[in-house]
C-alpha cells in the first residue's frame, strides 16, 4: 500500500488505499467537520488519507451496484466500513459530497483529516510527558531520570523505557537480546506488540489473549485522552467538558484502543515525529496489527469481553445496563412478568 504525496484527483480507476497516513495539509476554513474528524480519527480510524478515501468510496459506490463488496479486496471492504462509519456519523455528508464538486469532496477530506492529525498531534504532545508519570515507580523517581521535552533517552535507551518496549515473548533481562534491541541488531516489526499491552506485564505464550490490552498504563491513557487528565486518579467531574462528552462517547471503541495503545507505544519510544515512514517505531503497521486482530470475526468472543472490561474502567455508568439484573429485584420482577405474558401469546419464547 502507497500513499501520494499530492493530494489526489477524483481517480478514473480505484486509487491506492485510503487507510494510511496521507500528506499533511492546511485546510484553512472553519467547519464542523474539523471537530468532527478530530473524533472520528480517534475512534474509527486514525491513521487515513480523507481524501483519498472519500474519492475512492464515492467511486466504489457506483461499482457496488454491479458487484457485491465481497468481491472487493480485505483492504477495500474495511476501507468501506470505514467510510460508512463516516456516513453514519454525520448526518448530511453522503449528500454533500454527492453533490459536490471534485474540489468540494476534496476540501471535505483535508477538513477531516486537519481534525484526525491536529488530534492525533496534540495527543502526541501531552502523553510525552505524562507517560512518566504513569511509568514512575510507586514512590519513586526513574533512575537515570528521563527527560520530559526530550525523547533521546527513551525506548530500548533506557531500562525502564526498554523493558515495557521489549516484544512479548522476549526476555528483556536477558544480555545479549538488550544489546541486540539497543544495537538495532534485532528490528522490531510493528507487529511484535510491547509486553506493556499486557495486564502486569505479563505474557503466557499458552494462552496469548490472557491480559492483551489491558495495562493500567493504556488506562491512564485512555482516560487522560478521552474523560480529562484529571480522570486518571480520580473520578472525571460531570460538568467538565472532555472529549468523550463533547462527542456522546459513552463506551469504547476497539479503533479507539488500538489508538491509545499506538499513541504509548510512541511516548515510550526515543522518535522525535510520528511519522508512519519511521521504520523504528513502524506505527503503522502497529495501530493496523491490532485492528486486525479485534476486527476479526473469530476472535468476536474475547473482543466482546475486553470491551465490557474497558467500558467498566473507562464507563462504569454506561456498561451498567450490561451487567446481570440482581436476581429478586423489582426490574427483574418486572422483566419476568414481561417475559410470561410473550410466552402465553407466543410458546416460542424462551427465557433467557
């Protein structure tokens, strides 16, 4: 997959994939959709090309009509799902687009795109710092201390940084495998995932879905990106303004874990710029590794569960309604009174 670095034309055949970082543009008028993308690159997908996949959906929809998206290619039809997930979120836009102009449609792609990168980069900026916080030992200072405005000493430059770094599966008390990640020797691939995915950096190569993505580090995050940097020791007030409020996010997304995972991942690491060319942080291939995991139909079960558990981290109010209804309660007296009077109109009905 190639990204242009012109902003592309309205394509007389399918272009390249959408889904990869695009140039970076200026798209100087205010509109919603800037807000909008800053969201939507948070949660759906962050690292895409607006432009092009706007002009390469609105180019499928008319192929749609003679074949089914089945035909398409893995990379079209998610690109598809993701320009759906668009259509759906904001209301209008398929007509706009429609009956706009090539520029016009365009122009709407860089405005999201300025809202998913000016997001994607104020994030960057303030988890740089607040990752060491998060890292520090309880009561204590990182030894050798790790700067907050500079990134040199970090990834496989320093023990702690390293460690949290190192593949899972790896053994970073290891000798040579540390001089070997700090030579550059062994290259790590975006899809050899970091031990600090893992609850309590642990990793059973037996049962590999055991804690995946579920660190009190991607908590923090989470929270310090999506209910307020005050969330992540205590409760978020109701009347603070935070993303996950402005947008009526009232659960997590696995795009928008997968996210956060991305974004520590590069706060641990000594790169400068994230850039998705950088093959020492190969970011990437990191945030599409991860999605492609939890988009996978097989694996919907365990995605299911880490889902619930994320909601009840990050949510508790919301996932409330998921958990099982106290046995004797007036609601579960109420929903079993229900329940009897569908079973005598209809025998069919079995309780649940």
């Amino acid at each position: 997959m190639t990204t242009d670095d012109a902003t592309p034309n309205i394509p007389s055949k399918r272009g390249s994939s959408a889904l990869q970082m695009g140039p970076r543009k200026k798209a100087s008028t205010s509109d919603p959709l800037v807000s909008h993308g800053r969201h939507f690159g948070r949660t759906v997908f962050a690292l895409c090309n607006y432009p092009s996949l706007l002009t390469n959906s609105i180019l499928r929809l008319e192929q749609l009509e003679d074949a089914p998206l089945e035909d398409f290619s893995a990379e079209e039809q998610r690109e598809h799902r993701v320009f759906k997930q668009l259509l759906d979120s904001y209301p209008g836009l398929l007509e706009r687009l429609k009956n706009g102009s090539e520029e016009d449609i365009l122009h709407v792609g860089e405005l999201i795109g300025k809202g998913a990168s000016g997001a994607r980069g104020d994030d960057t900026k303030t988890l740089k710092s607040a990752v060491l916080d998060w890292i520090s030992p309880k009561g204590e200072a990182i030894q050798p201390p790790l700067h907050r405005n500079s990134k040199i000493d970090r990834g496989f430059n320093h023990e702690l940084t390293g460690f949290l770094l190192c593949p899972a599966g790896l053994d970073w008390n290891d000798s040579q495998t540390k001089a070997d990640l700090r030579s550059g020797e062994m290259l790590v691939c975006g899809d050899q995932w970091p031990i600090f995915l893992y609850a309590h950096q642990t990793y059973d190569p037996d049962d590999p879905w055991c804690g995946l993505l579920r660190s009190c580090l991607l908590v923090s995050a989470y929270k310090h990106v999506f209910t307020s940097p005050s969330s992540v020791e205590k409760e978020p007030k109701a009347t603070r303004s935070r993303n996950a409020c402005l947008h009526g996010m009232k659960s997590a997304t696995i795009a928008s874990i997968a996210y956060i995972a991305t974004q520590v991942r590069f706060a641990l690491s000594s790169s400068s710029v994230f850039s998705r060319t950088n093959t020492a942080t190969d970011s990437e291939t990191f945030y599409h590794s991860l999605l492609d995991l939890l988009e996978d139909p097989d694996e919907s079960s365990e995605v299911d569960e880490l889902l619930m558990w994320w909601n009840r981290q990050v949510f508790p109010t919301s996932s409330a309604t998921k958990r099982p209804v106290t046995a004797n309660s007036a609601l579960s007296k109420i929903r079993q009174k229900c329940l009897a009077l569908k079973q005598i109109s209809n025998p069919n009905i079995v309780s649940s």
